[in-house]
C-alpha cells in the first residue's frame, strides 16, 4: 500500500527534465545536468522539516527579525554510491552546512539483496534527536538497499522522522518494503512508476541508473 508518506513533485521542470533522463538517446552528460536539476526540487521540498530559529540580521536599511536553520543542528546528506553521488553537489550547494556520509553497496543479481562494502557512518553518541539524514539514490526498485541504509541511522537512534529518502523514480514494491520496516520515513520522488520486471529494474524506469550516469 502506498501511503501519505510518499511525495510525487510534478512540477513542470521536474517532468521536463524527468523525461530527459528516461529517454534512451539522452547521453551521460546530459542525464547528470537533468538529474541536478531534479535534485534541487526534491531536495527543497524534503528539507521542510529543519527546524527554524529566529535571527536578526542588520539590511543596508533596517536591523529586523527573521528565520533561519537551526545551527544546533546536524544535517547529513548520505549517498548510496554508486549512483547516489549525483546528488550530492547540489545537495552540498543547497545545505552547505550538511557533511556527507557515504554507503557502499550494490545489488546481488541472482537474490537482489544489497551487498555493503564501505560505510562512512560514524557512530551517534550525542544528541541523535538533532541529526536530520537525507538518503540519496536514484532509483527506488526494491528498496533493499534504502532499508540497509536507514537501519544504520535508526540503530544510532535518529528518529525515523528525521530521517527521509530522496530518489528520482520509485516502485511500489521498493515503498512498500520500505514503509512495511520503517513507516515513519518519508519518501520524496520525481515519479512513481507501475513496477519491477523479472530482474529488479523499474518499468519504465530509466535502465541502470549508474550506467545512466557514469557512461558504463
């Protein structure tokens, strides 16, 4: 069941560019500046749940009060690489503040389980309830690899709620399996596609997203 937790963006560049990155003619380099484009909606739209804290700021007219991010806080953007590193300059230009934390894993093709080889997490020993997580990787399909990766936060007690994933095109499958260990995770795409085929790939996706990227 897919559930209110889930966001589809359909703004119209969005779909514009979303297109560009499905379209099998479309080369590498063009693929990377679309999928940059997708990821400053989707990024804006999951950061809504940083907390504010008022500031006054002096103009060249006035001093006054504002908003802005709290600085007690720790933002992490975290990529599932490889495909997940096209987020994450965009990402570092939006929350600059954010550090980056890096997992390693790919997909096992015969049982199509994720297989770690590196993992940048450290471990949370204070103050977990200020950490907010960001999960990048392009493609949710199974989402067994988004599970691995939020077991690692939740295990260092980060609230679920503060943990959220964003992906350019999904799977119900890969939301249900998501949702059915963590519910509380919300989930932000450009596109929610009908499903997998008999080898894990989104239909119609957008074919190996790595591939897709990278030019492999």
């Amino acid at each position: 069941m897919i559930t209110e937790k889930v966001t589809v963006n359909d703004n119209p560049v969005v779909l514009q560019n979303l297109t560009r990155i499905r379209d099998k003619n479309t080369g590498s380099q063009d693929v990377r500046t679309a999928i940059r484009q997708i990821t400053r909606f989707l990024l804006y739209e999951a950061a809504k749940n940083l907390p504010l804290v008022q500031k006054e700021v002096a103009t060249p007219l006035a001093k006054f009060k504002t908003q802005t991010i709290d600085p007690d806080i720790n933002i992490i953007i975290s990529p599932i690489l490889r495909a997940g590193l096209i987020f994450t300059d965009e990402a570092a230009d939006i929350l600059p503040q954010a550090c980056i934390r890096h997992i390693g894993m790919y997909r096992d093709e015969k049982t199509l389980t994720p297989v770690w080889y590196y993992n940048k997490v450290p471990a949370i020993t204070s103050n977990p309830e200020k950490h907010y997580v960001y999960i990048t990787d392009p493609m949710l399909a199974t989402g067994n690899s988004l599970v691995g990766a939020v077991k690692l936060y939740a295990e260092n007690e980060v609230p679920l709620s503060n943990i959220r994933v964003i992906c350019l095109i999904a799977a119900p499958e890969g939301i249900e399996n998501l949702h059915g260990r963590y519910p509380e995770v919300e989930i932000f795409t450009a596109a929610l596609d009908k499903g997998l085929d008999e080898n894990g790939y989104i239909l119609p996706g957008m074919g190996d997203a790595g591939d897709r990227i990278f030019n492999t």
